[in-house]
C-alpha cells in the first residue's frame, strides 16, 4: 500500500509524497474538530491553515500532558518537574 510506504519512509521525496502529506495534515483538521475530509478540503485555505496551527498545538499540549502523566505513574507520587527550554528557540535569546 504506498500510503504505508510513505508512512514507512518518513520524508518527502516525490509529488507524490507531497499529496501525501496534505492528506495527512487534512485528516489531523478533520479528525482534530470531528468533521469530514470534505469539510475540510472546502475550507478556504486562511480557515485551513489556521485551524491545522490550532489542532497542532493542542496535540502537542496533549502529548505533553501524558508524558507529565507518564512521570507521575512512574515516579508514584513524586513531584515532577517539567522544564520549558522554549525560549531558547526564539530569536531574541
């Protein structure tokens, strides 16, 4: 299946791949805000972009918040401490 094959490879090497990629990030809006890929190919692309920004960020957070939670099973109580090296990524720094 080249879908598995792309998934496999993980980079982009042919239009194809591109394609895709696009499919891929459709599906995350779609499934992110619980509508149809017909919804989402509809979107003007402002809309589109916007909302794969948001969908991204919120499942960033989620990860980060089982990997808090994942520290705290394994820990059994103990306190973790999570550390933002984000500013290190911004310009002024």
């Amino acid at each position: 299946m080249k879908v598995q094959q792309y998934i496999e490879k993980k980079k982009i090497e042919t239009p194809e791949d591109i394609e895709y990629q696009l499919q891929g990030l459709a599906y995350r809006v779609a499934k992110h805000y619980g509508i149809s890929l017909l919804e989402v190919y509809s979107m003007p692309p402002a809309l589109f972009k916007q909302s794969l920004a948001w969908a991204l960020v919120v499942e960033e957070e989620q990860q980060e918040q089982a990997k808090v939670q994942q520290q705290k099973a394994k820990s059994k109580g103990n306190e973790t401490v999570r550390l933002d090296y984000g500013f290190l990524d911004k310009e002024d720094f």
